[in-house]
C-alpha cells in the first residue's frame, strides 16, 4: 500500500496527496462484472403493439343504434335485446347502446354471447348500485365503452358487496371481458368499498376524462393496463393503477403511451406484476402520504456507524411480496413499481413517496423524460441492472439516490440529494445486502483496499459506470459507492459529501478506474479513497477543514483555469480529474487564499 504523502504550505494550511491502495498496476481489472456484459438493454413494445384501430375509435351509426332511457327506478330500449326487471338492465346480443339517464339503486349488465363485441356509448349516464357494481360485465368477447362529447356521467358503489352470482364483484365498474375506454366525455367512479374499475382481462383506455375515488385500487386489472390520451385523476386507498396476475407472468403489465395521471394511493402508485413501459405522457403521484413518511434516516446520525442506520440496508416496506396485498406483508408504498423490466422514454413524471420512487425487481431503463422526485428511501432502485441514457433528474430527497447491482450512466442530467449514498451498486437483493448495512457497521471496515458494506463485501460483483451525462451529487454518505468496480470514462460527475461520518467521496471494492470526463468530489478525508487506475491525470489532496463556500481553483502551467470549483458543503478533501489533466504534469491548486503545487498522478 502506497504511502500517504504530506505537503505543509504556506498559513499552515495542509495539503496532502494521497492515492488509492496499490498501483496501477496491481489494481488492473476485467469488466466481467459491468453493466454492458452483466445484461441487454431492455426491449421496447411500440403502441401499434398496445393498441387496435378499434380502441381508438368512437363514432357509430346512431340511426342503428339501440337506446336506453334510464328513469329512476327503471328503464326503457328500443330494443328487446334489452331486458329490463326493475331496476336491473341487461343487455344480451352485439349492438351498440346509447344510454342516458339515471338509476338511483340499479345495474347495467352486460350479458351476451361470448362472440358478442358491443359498444356502450354513455350520453349522460348516472348510475348507482347500493351492494354491487354500478356498471357489470358479465359476458361478451370485449366491450368498448364510448363517453360521448360533452357528457358527464358517473357509476357508483353504495358502500357494501353482496354477491348475485359466483363472481367476486369487488369494483363499482367490474368486467369479466376486455374492455376499452375511449370518448371525449367524463366518467366518475366511486366505489367506498372496493375498487373503482376492474378488469379480469385487458384494460385499455384511449380517451376521456375520469375521477376515480375507491377504497381499494383505483384501476385494477388482471392483464393488463394501457393508456393513451386520457386524463386520470385518482384517489386510491390501495394501489391507484394496479396490474397482476399470478397465473401468467408475463401478463400483469402496464404501457402508458400518452395522456394524464394525477393519483394519490395509500399503496403504490402505479404497479405491475410484469413489465412496465411508459412513452410519453404527464404523472403525477403522491404515495404514501410522501416522503416525509419514510422512514428517516442520515449518515449524519450514524457516527461511526456503529449502533445505528438500516441493517441490511433497506427500508422495511421493502421486505414484501412485489405486488400482493396481504394481511401478513407490510404496505408497499412505492411510485412506479415493477416486478419485471421497467421502461421509460418520455413524459414528465412527478414522484412523491413513502418508498422507493422508481422500483424494479429486475431492470430500470430510462432514455428520456423529466424527474421529480423526494423519496423516503431510494429514488431509483433496480435489483439487477439501472441504465440511464437520457432524462432530467431534480430528486430533491430520497434515502439513496440510485441503487442497483449494475449502475449503468450514459446521458442525462441528473441533480440529486441523498441522506446515505448517491448511487450504489450493491449485490444481493431489495435489502442492499442482507448483513451489510453500512461499511463496517457489523466489522467490515475499510482496512486496505476498502471493504464497501461489511455483509456485502464477499460478493463484490456490483458495478457503477458512468460514460456520459451530468451528475450532481449531494450525499451525506458515500459520493459513489461499488460494491465491486467503479469506471468513469465520460460526463461530468460532481460529488459533494459531509465531513463527519464514516463517509468517502468515492468507495469502491475492487477497483476504480478514470479514463475519459470530468470528476470532481468533495468531502471527508478519514476514509478517503481515489482512482486506483486512470488513463488521465488525477489529482487528489486533503485540505484541512475547509467551510461550505470555499473556492477551489485549479490552474495548469501556463495559468490556464481548468477547474473553478465552489463545494456547497464543507470539505476535507478534494479529487479532481479531467481530460485536461496529464499524468506526470505539475498544476497549480488554490483552495480559498492558500495554493501549492503538485504533480498529477
């Protein structure tokens, strides 16, 4: 191990170079363990894949079509495809429907041949069922359900199930079939006992405008939800867009192409037990009561560490089944959840959570669209692989900012605020490792080549590598931590750390490497580490205890400014590499009045 080197210069000010342990030559690796060999890019389904010309469309001949007259207590049709008793309406052949009127204590039915593809245009329709569904679909090869122009209408639960059948009729609309949305009107869902809209097929929604209130989940679908063009506002006691099925895994899925979600959720926000693809479009969620009901913790507060912080490193809402509410499992409370891939390509996404903001049991894949995001425990979570190729990124809070096995970083503007690690790439599962915690917390430490997270240290197969983009990281715990290898070879990182605490700008296992962008960090100098191999100069120096608001200014021979640099935290050391930096040339360094010379290694 090389040896920490002192320089004294003038006003007594120390700066002290210091290296990683071992040379470079002893710290050569293999990228066996990154990103790029460890898994593909995920797959992209495109909307012609999600959507049929017929889920789009909304005209019909009104001249052929059947009408329904709804008047209280009952009902009138021009059709005798349409029994009418009391206040129960069935319809039993394919046709289109154009409905208007209310019933006060009633249901609409949907009882046909399993052939059977209808069209429900609703033109004013206000229906309320005291013990079931409001709306029921009961039998038919799909059901497209058309809100006409201009039109409000509203299906609701009184507040209790009873059954009439042998089907579990849990939503104040509950279909059997497939079953598309589309139209221009607006339809709301109350349901104060169960969920608002059910699905125990395909769900797919291609317009209109729809408020949803519910005791349970907001949307609830067997396999599958898809969204386009529609405006969604939800109030969920559950989940507010929840997709599942345990029969098939890969059905349970959710594709967003466009439109508007604005969704509140005692549960998650959005979640599928397959895959989750988002194109475009505006969200918005509120989970958990937000952020603030995370369960809070700094390493501001862990000291040495000891005594203090998660065990195992992960939130306890995170120790569940993915997606099944269940007495015995604790309420997931998370943003975007996924248990298969998570895909998202555009959009503007605002996360507020108790839980993770972005979830995936597998892979997260991001390639565009603007973030807002406070967490109460990790911004981004993957289990396997986090690859971010475009996008901005405001996380205003979050517990660790992005956290995967394999943290992949190719564009991207990302600003983040984290109390423990900026990213991690840590082995295991959802727990971060199942006995680590924090580094040493239960004996690991940081002896030699630092161990990373004492319980995840024997694994060491993350990766961390960030080839292009923005970073600001402001972290109370390690800047950037790989359990495993960490490699720069583009963008512009910046790490801002704390001074207390068993913290480092950087802290890699195996090896970090530099050979391309810029790096500067900032922070505590008791555990420091920098790049144990680089193919551009580094230079690395403690400081002292420098105050938030210092300037540091780096200068080459000829004067030329190649880093000005003001921290916003206070510091104890400082790592700054850049392609402008070469190996084996002396640089100017400044930091507030006082500056020295040295040789970048």
């Amino acid at each position: 191990m090389k040896k920490i080197l002192s320089i004294f210069l003038v006003m007594l000010l120390v700066l002290s170079l210091f290296t990683a342990c071992g040379t470079k030559e002893q710290n050569e690796i293999t990228t066996e363990n990154t990103t790029e060999s460890a898994t593909n890019d995920i797959d992209s389904i495109s909307s012609t894949d999600m959507f049929t010309e017929r889920d789009n469309r909304t005209d019909y001949d009104e001249s052929a079509a059947v009408t329904i007259k709804l008047n209280g207590t009952t009902a009138t049709a021009s059709s005798d495809s349409v029994k009418i008793s009391g206040s129960r309406i069935t319809i039993t052949e394919e046709a289109t429907y154009v409905i208007s009127g209310k019933l006060t204590d009633g249901m609409l039915i949907v009882n046909a041949p399993d052939t059977a593809k209808l069209q429900l245009v609703f033109n004013g329709v206000c229906i309320k069922s005291e013990t079931s569904a409001a709306l029921y679909i009961l039998e038919a090869d799909k059901v497209f359900l058309t809100l006409a122009d201009g039109t409000a209408n509203t299906l609701e639960n009184g507040g209790s199930f009873t059954a009439i059948d042998d089907n579990n009729i849990d939503g104040a609309l509950f279909s059997k079939q497939d079953l598309t949305m589309n139209g221009t009107g607006s339809l709301t869902v109350t349901s104060p006992a169960g969920h608002g809209i059910v699905c125990k097929d395909d769900l797919v929604i291609t317009g209109g405008k729809y408020v949803v209130n519910s005791a349970s989940h907001g949307l609830d679908a067997n396999d599958s939800v898809r969204i386009a063009n529609s405006d969604l506002a939800i109030d969920a006691g559950k989940d507010a867009i929840h997709a599942e099925n345990t029969d098939d895994t890969s059905l349970g899925f959710i594709y967003m192409a466009s439109g508007n979600i604005k969704a509140e959720a005692e549960g998650d926000g959005i979640a599928a037990s397959a895959y989750m693809q988002i194109e475009d479009g505006t969200i918005d969620l509120l989970v958990g009561g937000g952020s603030e009901n995370g369960e809070k913790q700094s390493s501001d507060n862990f000291g040495g560490f000891m005594g203090g912080g998660r065990p195992g490193g992960r939130h306890p809402n995170d120790i569940q089944s993915t997606t099944a509410d269940t007495e015995e499992d604790s309420t997931s409370m998370k943003g975007l959840k996924a248990t298969g891939n998570l895909s998202i390509s555009g959009g503007k996404i605002t996360v507020n959570s108790a839980d993770d903001s972005v979830h995936s049991d597998k892979s997260v894949a991001i390639n565009g669209g603007t973030f807002t995001i406070a967490s109460g425990d990790d911004a981004i979570h993957a289990e396997e692989t986090l690859t971010v190729t475009a996008g901005d990124f405001n996380i205003s809070e979050c517990y660790e900012g992005l956290e995967a096995l394999h943290i992949d970083v190719r564009g991207g503007n990302i600003k983040l605020k984290a109390s423990d690690d900026g990213l991690n790439a840590a082995g295991g599962t959802d727990q971060s490792g199942t006995t680590g915690g924090r580094d040493g917390m239960f004996g690991g430490g940081h002896g030699g080549p630092r161990g990373g997270r004492g319980g995840m240290s024997a694994n060491s197969d993350g990766s961390i590598k960030i080839s292009g983009g923005t970073l600001y990281i402001n972290s109370s715990g390690d800047g950037l931590d790989a359990n495993g290898t960490l490699e720069i070879s583009g963008g512009h990182t910046t790490v801002v750390g704390p001074t207390q605490g068993d913290t480092a700008t950087l802290d890699y296992d195996i090896s970090g490497i530099i050979t391309g962008g810029t790096f500067i960090g900032t922070g505590a100098s008791g555990m420091a580490q920098t790049f144990s191999d680089s193919k551009q100069g580094v230079i690395a120096v403690t400081v002292g205890n420098q105050s938030a608001g210092t300037k540091i200014l780096l200068k080459d021979k000829n004067g030329n400014t190649i880093i000005d640099y003001t921290p916003e935290l206070n510091f104890a050391v400082v790592i700054i590499s850049s392609p402008d930096i070469k190996s084996g040339e002396k640089y100017d360094i400044t930091v507030g009045s006082t500056s020295g010379e040295f040789e970048a290694s």
